[in-house]
C-alpha cells in the first residue's frame, strides 16, 4: 500500500508550491512612540564647590520616521507600561521577569514601531481616519484582553504616566490596524484561471514525481531486507549504509520502551510479542518511512504491586519516504491566493512609505551594523 504523505494543511500546501517567497502580512505587535520626559531642575551648588562636570546624557534614538522618534526613555516607559499591564493579569514581575521583558522589547521595538509610523504615513497619503466606532472597538478589544469592561478600567490601575502613554498608543494603534485592514482589503479578488489551473498542475506532477520515487524507496528497502535475511549484510552495516535516521551512529538502537507507549504503530504492535531478541521484520512503514526493525533484547519493567510489563530495544534501518501533496478544493485555493496578495500590498505599501521617509533603527540599521563589522574584520585580516 502507497503511503500517503500530507505534508502540510491544503492551502499552506499550495503556499508552498506557487505561493513562496509571500509576505508574512502579519499584524505587528505594540509599537513603540517616544516619551517626553521633564528635563531635572539644575541645583546651585554650595559656596565653594567645585562645579561637577555635566554627565554626558544617555538619551539615544533606538528608531526613527522622519519626526516620529523613539528614544531609550521612550523605550523604558513602554517596558513599565508592559510590567503593569502584566500585573493586572496577574502575574508575578520581578527582576528575572523584567530582564525578560527588556530583551524582547529591545528586539522588537524598532521594528514595530517603523512600522506602525509607517501605516500611520499610509493612512495619511490615503484620507484614512478614525470615528468614533473605532476607537470604541479597538478600546473594547485591549479591555477585553485584561478581562475589563473598558479601556477606562484598564488605566484606573495604571500609573499615571502609563495610563497616559496607553492612551497615546491606542489611538495609534487602532489607526494603525485600520490601515493595515484597508490596505488586505483593498485588493483585487478575481480570480486568473490559468493561475488556478497551474497551481493544480503543479501539485499533479508534485505528486507523480513522489509517487515513483516512493516505488523506489520500497524496492531498495526490501532489497536491504533480503540481504539481511540471506546473510550477505549484517544489520549493522545495513545501518551504516543505508539509514536514514538521526540513530545510525549508536547502530540505529531506540531507547528501551513499553508497547503501551507506541502510537499509530499496529503493524510493529502485533509483531512485538512473536519475537525474539536478533529476529528482524520486514520494511514496517512508520515516521514518514519505512523501517526494517530488528528486536535487540527484552527487559522487564513493574510499577509497585504491577504485573511486570515487558520492555523492548528496538534497531532499525530507516528509509525516508517522500511528502505527497494534499489537493486543495477550489475555496482553499482561492484563499491562499487571495492571502498572498494581501500580505503584497501591505509590503508594497510599507516599502513606498518607507522610501519617502526618513528611516532609521529597525532591521535597517541592524544590516548596516552587520555589514559594517563584517567589512571591519575583513581589513583586519
């Protein structure tokens, strides 16, 4: 019996055969916006002192858009909006959970917030603003987020600087992800049929090209077990020679285990307690392949007052079968389609943006960084 593969959901399927290379389109998480903070009252030393020199400040710009900006004060203050919305949930913030929160944000926060000042542009060059619906949408979603009625109940238990950033960000956010709608749904959504016809014709010849190769992949198994039977191959050297699994190096042995603990594998199941240790059984197809297993030893296992269960070490020679893919119906096809367009004119618009902006931080900056350490230990040498 040909054992059939499904490698992935139907149309994530499709995506991976016609559909590769689209934009993830994903929503972006919170982003970040610069704070504001009040510059400290200078103090009058006393008589005689010395005059300190003036420290050096550690304001630096983690991101930019053109005048949007965030700093690394404005990126604290989203770290202690973070740690007080995670105790309205509840959990425990220390120091650990902290450090935690610091380095995710540090990774992310540039990103997102390029981002979203990005849509915030698009939505600019596209007259697209928010009513009052919106607001009171986006504002029910986050308090739902809390197991709150409102948003209001939400800032009640904020510290005031961070109730207001919130505030700030909500109104971003929701236009943002507004934005983000408009421009998914702005897309044309009829379909090509030849498009659709060479999507299927290319899962066809897929799968006749799987379908023979997996003729092959039985017949050479079989032939390792026929030599392995007539003693012209020692199982050993079957392993190292033909094995296609992560255990050849420890001669292809698993660990020992109970029939209790196999799953989905009937046919080794009803084998198990016909054999003998050294016995060997035919090409059993499992984990996507097919195994000649060979029966190593067989133990004892009791668990208090238990009848003792039989516990067994199994080898095997182990062939790789290959992935067939499912056929998608016309309805899941379409959505992939449709899926990879949106997430194009997301990226299409983002980059338009982007290229009329001032743009600083982010995966930008990181490359430039890269490529400039690396071109630095290239003169070194």
């Amino acid at each position: 019996m040909m054992r059939r593969t499904i490698a992935t959901a139907a149309c994530m399927a499709t995506a991976a055969v016609f559909l590769a290379g689209c934009p993830s389109g994903e929503s972006a998480g919170p982003e970040k916006k610069a704070a504001e903070s009040a510059p400290a009252k200078a103090q009058t030393p006393p008589a005689g002192a010395k005059a300190k020199p003036a420290a050096k400040s550690a304001e630096k710009t983690i991101a930019r858009v053109d005048d949007a900006v965030l700093t690394t004060s404005g990126l604290e203050a989203q770290i202690k909006l973070r740690a007080e919305l995670l105790k309205i949930r509840k959990r425990k913030v220390g120091s650990k959970e902290l450090d935690i929160l610091r380095k995710k944000l540090g990774m992310t926060a540039a990103d997102h917030f390029i981002r979203r000042e990005l849509l915030l542009k698009c939505a600019a060059e596209r007259g697209i603003a928010l009513t009052g619906a919106d607001r009171a949408d986006y504002a029910k979603k986050f308090a739902a987020t809390y197991k709150k009625k409102s948003i209001e109940d939400v800032k009640k238990l904020l510290s005031p600087a961070s109730a207001e950033l919130l505030a700030k960000d909500a109104e971003r956010e929701a236009l943002a992800e507004k934005t983000e709608k408009a421009l998914r749904d702005g897309i044309d959504k009829k379909m090509d049929e030849a498009e659709i016809k060479r999507v299927y014709d290319n899962i066809a010849t897929m799968n006749e090209t799987a379908a023979k190769t997996n003729a092959l992949v039985f017949a050479r198994a079989r032939s390792v077990y026929n030599q392995i039977k007539s003693g012209k191959l020692l199982f050993e050297e079957a392993v190292e020679d033909y094995s296609e699994a992560e255990e050849t190096e420890d001669g292809g042995v698993w660990n020992e285990f109970l029939i209790s603990e196999l799953k989905d594998e009937a046919e080794l199941i009803a084998r198990l307690p016909t054999m003998s240790p050294g016995d060997i059984t035919p090409p059993i197809e499992n984990d996507n392949g097919l195994s000649i297993m060979k029966l190593v030893s067989i133990g004892e296992y009791r668990k208090g007052d238990a009848a003792p269960e039989p516990t067994y070490r199994l080898a095997r020679v182990f062939f790789r079968l290959p992935l067939f893919m499912e056929v998608p119906t016309r309805e899941e096809l379409e959505k992939a389609i449709l899926d990879k367009r949106r997430g194009e004119a997301v990226g299409k618009a983002l980059q338009k943006a982007g290229d009329s902006s001032r743009v600083e931080g982010g995966r930008i900056e990181r490359k430039r960084r890269a490529e400039a350490a690396k071109k630095k230990a290239g003169a070194a040498k």
